[in-house]
C-alpha cells in the first residue's frame, strides 16, 4: 500500500487505527507469500503498533505539507 491509498483511506473516513488495520493486512499477506522462499523464511510479521507507527508519520507527513 502506497502513501497516497492511506491518505485517501483516512481522507475517506477511516480513523487512523482503522486506515493501519488494512495496511497490516496488506502488507502480512505480501510477507507470506514471500515467506515461502528458503531465502526468506525469517521474514517478520508487521504488528499493529508497527503498522500504526506509519500510518501515523504519513499522515502527520501530509498534513504538514498541505494544511
């Protein structure tokens, strides 16, 4: 998930723990596939406080810019 879909997630409605929820999701189903690889079997798992983590700076980053 890029930074613009979580902009327009939260500009949609979503609250930020919400908007992190899908973001979490995405990217854990991303990891898993990944994870089937011998190469990348170590891979970690995101937790929500990681996925809020950034939902949080990109929406701080956005609202700084342009509000």
């Amino acid at each position: 998930m890029k930074d613009e879909q979580i902009i327009k997630l939260w500009k949609s409605g979503l609250n930020k723990y919400q908007v992190s929820t899908y973001y979490m999701r995405e990217y854990n189903q991303r990891i898993k596939v990944i994870r089937y690889d011998r190469r990348h079997r170590y891979e970690r798992f995101m937790t929500k406080y990681e996925a809020l983590r950034y939902v949080e700076r990109v929406i701080l980053e956005y609202t700084r810019r342009y509000e």
